[in-house]
C-alpha cells in the first residue's frame, strides 16, 4: 500500500513539473523586475531586441503620464537563452529601473535610515481603488510604500516579457498568433467591424489608443484630453483574439482544466481588469439559444461554422474557431482630484496621496492581455501536444492533424 502511495505521489509531481508555469519580481521603483518562465521548448527563436520592441509597445498610447518617457526597460536575459534559441531550462528575463538611482535610499533592501526626500516620505493616506488599504491591513505595514511598490501595474512589463516568448513558441511551433486592440476608451466604442488580424498589427501599434476606427480613435484622444483638463482619469474595454488554434486546447473533465476558465482568471489578474467576456459575453443572456449556440456544417470533410458566438471555446475546449476575448479596465485609481480617505497614522480624514500617473493606461492593458492570452494558451498547447524541443511540437501538432484528417472515420 505505501509503494503504491509513493508512485501515486512521484507521478503528480512529474506531472506537475512538465508544466509551463511564470512568476514575476520585483518593485515599481526598485533595481529591476524579474520574470521566469519555465517549461519552455528548446529551439525556440528569441532576442533581447525582440523582448524590447514589445516592452516599448506597452509603453505607448495617448493619455500615458511621465514615466513613459523616463523608463527604458533595460532587457538582459539571465539564462535560458543561448546563441538565439531557448535551451529548454528556465528563460530569466531582468528589466532595469532606469529611475532606479533616484530611489536606491529610499527602497534599500537592507536597513537604513530613511532620508529626508519626498520620495521617502512615509505614505499613510491609502488610496481608494488602490492595493493601499486592504494591503497595509493584511501585512500589517504602517506605509503603504510596503504594498504599492508590488501592487502597482509596473509588474505588468515583466508579464510582457514572458508572454513575448510565450507568443514566439505559439507562433514559432503552431502557427498561433494573437492581435488586440481598443474598443472602448472612456465611453468612446470603435466600430464593430470584422476582427483584426495579425495583418493588422502595424496599423494597430501605429495608432494612438491602438484601434483601426480613425473617427473613434479621434473622439477617443479629445476625451482623454477632456478628462486630463478635469483631472480625471478614464477605462475602457480591449480585446484579444487568437488566430490559427487548434481544437482540443483545454478540457472539459476539470474545473481547473477549462480553457475559459484559465483565460478568464489570467486577464481578470492583470491589475484593474475588472470584467471579462469571451464570445458574446454578457450578450447571451438576452438572446434565445437558436441566436446564441454556434451551428455546425460538414462541407468536404471541412468542419465550418457561419458564426462564432461562442469565441472559439465549447465546454472548456478549444474548437478551432477564432478565440476572442474581452476585459474591461476601470480607470486609473490614482485620480488627479485626490479622492477622500484618511490618515492611518493620524486618523483624521484626509485625501488621498497623489504621484504622478496617467490619465489611461487602456492601449497598454491591450498589450498585457495579450501577454497574459500567450502565456495561457502556450500552456494548454504544451499540455496537448508536449515536445521537449520545438521540432518535437510541430511533428505533434502535424500528427494530429493527419489523424483529424481521418476523423470520424
């Protein structure tokens, strides 16, 4: 009974290993951000200057604020990475604060005197809409600096990084390719058109709030101009979608397994997300079942559908249609009229602390799903098709699909 015990335990932990799994470091304004994907294939080709070029797209787009122009996002791969390919051990990727010497004292990993700056002023008026409050309860800090440097959305770069190599394997070893972009920006909708498509990524990074709707890309750039002279700030709503994937990423037999489910969760963790839709979303609950449900044709052997409703996902499964994803953004909580809290340190009421920040932030939150879709599907296709070295996926994937071929038999 304890040998089978043990082959029952050494075989999760086995499984569990074989698995792609990231995690991030760091602080906002701390020495550097580091994330860690591990589970990668070998061969898959990546450069420094690659991971870059997607780091500047995440700093693009109209209604940023200051710290766009000062950050440069220094990229140095740590390991995992050889002469162009990954080696298949984990791939470290750092970024470099480039402020980081204006604020060594301040966020000294060892102990020091604080010095007499405004950087290092004690911050004890929590933000509302902010990690600041609940954060300084749960760790019990008395300065929200503790909670804010993490919780802030400068994370998101290192999320960037590591979704840039997880699109490249998907590209690389399925043919898989993702696009986003903005369809709502502080009320303003782009038009519902056809979809956008990988071809469509250079127009996309070209535009100011990142949409192919020139008349709501304008009426976009006047709200947040109307918003910055009002001291507010503004949410909007972005879309992901993937092309070219196969059926059979995700499951049904798991609550953990479905593909909905873990793409949800992984754009519902993206700071400020605060809804997400796949398919129609929230729209099926006006609409009968005959409006709604996907109907499926068999021409020539080729499965076809006339709509995607559904957003390329049935009962947890990948069914080769387009998957599209929807998050919605709330606005940025550090509001130029400084909302009303109170002191922790005084208990008087008081308004809440204000640094510098943007009036939005939506076209980058299109960049970050984007990153957070790459990581998720990289997972469910390793999971489906496995391979230790990207020749091994692409062997995989073109033998399921010679056996598709034949199916139903």
């Amino acid at each position: 009974m304890k040998q089978r015990q043990r082959t029952r335990h050494h075989a999760a932990w086995w499984h569990n290993v074989g698995m792609l799994r990231w995690l991030t470091a760091g602080e906002s304004h701390g020495p550097a951000l580091v994330g860690v994907i591990d589970g990668l294939p070998a061969g898959v080709a990546l450069t420094t200057d690659g991971i870059s070029q997607a780091l500047a797209r995440r700093r693009q787009g109209y209604g940023r604020g200051a710290r766009m122009e000062l950050e440069q996002d220094k990229v140095t791969v740590i390991g995992g990475l050889w002469r162009g390919l990954t080696t298949g051990a984990p791939l470290a990727i750092e970024i470099a604060n480039s402020e980081w010497p204006k604020w060594a004292e301040t966020m000294s990993a060892d102990p020091s005197p604080l010095p007499d700056n405004a950087q290092s002023a004690s911050l004890t008026r929590p933000r509302p809409g902010h990690a600041d409050l609940p954060g300084m309860i749960k760790y019990r800090q008395s300065d929200a600096r503790a909670i804010l440097e993490r919780s802030s959305a400068r994370e998101t770069a290192a999320r960037v990084a590591l979704g840039y190599a997880a699109a490249q394997y998907l590209t690389q070893g399925l043919g898989l390719e993702l696009v986003s972009h903005v369809v709502n920006l502080g009320g303003v909708q782009a038009a519902r058109a056809e979809l956008p498509t990988p071809s469509d990524a250079a127009a996309l990074d070209k535009s100011p709030v990142r949409t192919l709707d020139k008349a709501a890309e304008a009426a976009m750039m006047h709200r947040i101009d109307q918003a910055k002279a009002a001291g507010e700030t503004l949410g909007g709503v972005v879309e992901v979608i993937a092309w070219a994937v196969p059926v059979g990423l995700g499951s049904h037999v798991q609550a953990d397994r479905r593909l909905d489910g873990q793409l949800a969760g992984a754009l519902m963790s993206i700071q400020a997300i605060k809804a997400v839709e796949i398919g129609l979303g929230l729209e099926v609950a006006n609409l009968p079942g005959s409006q709604v449900h996907d109907q499926i044709d068999l021409t020539n052997g080729a499965i076809t559908r006339p709509t995607n409703h559904a957003g390329g996902i049935e009962g947890g499964i990948s069914n080769g249609e387009p998957i599209v994803l929807r998050a919605a953004m709330k606005p940025i909580p550090t509001v130029p009229n400084a909302l009303r809290t109170f002191d922790t340190a005084t208990g008087q009421s008081a308004v809440a602390h204000h640094q510098r920040s943007d009036i939005t932030a939506v076209p980058a939150a299109a960049l970050v799903a984007e990153a957070m879709t790459a990581l998720v599907l990289a997972r469910a296709a390793l999971e489906r098709f496995g391979g230790d070295h990207l020749d091994q996926v692409r062997a995989n994937l073109a033998a399921e699909r010679l056996s598709m071929a034949h199916w139903p038999a």
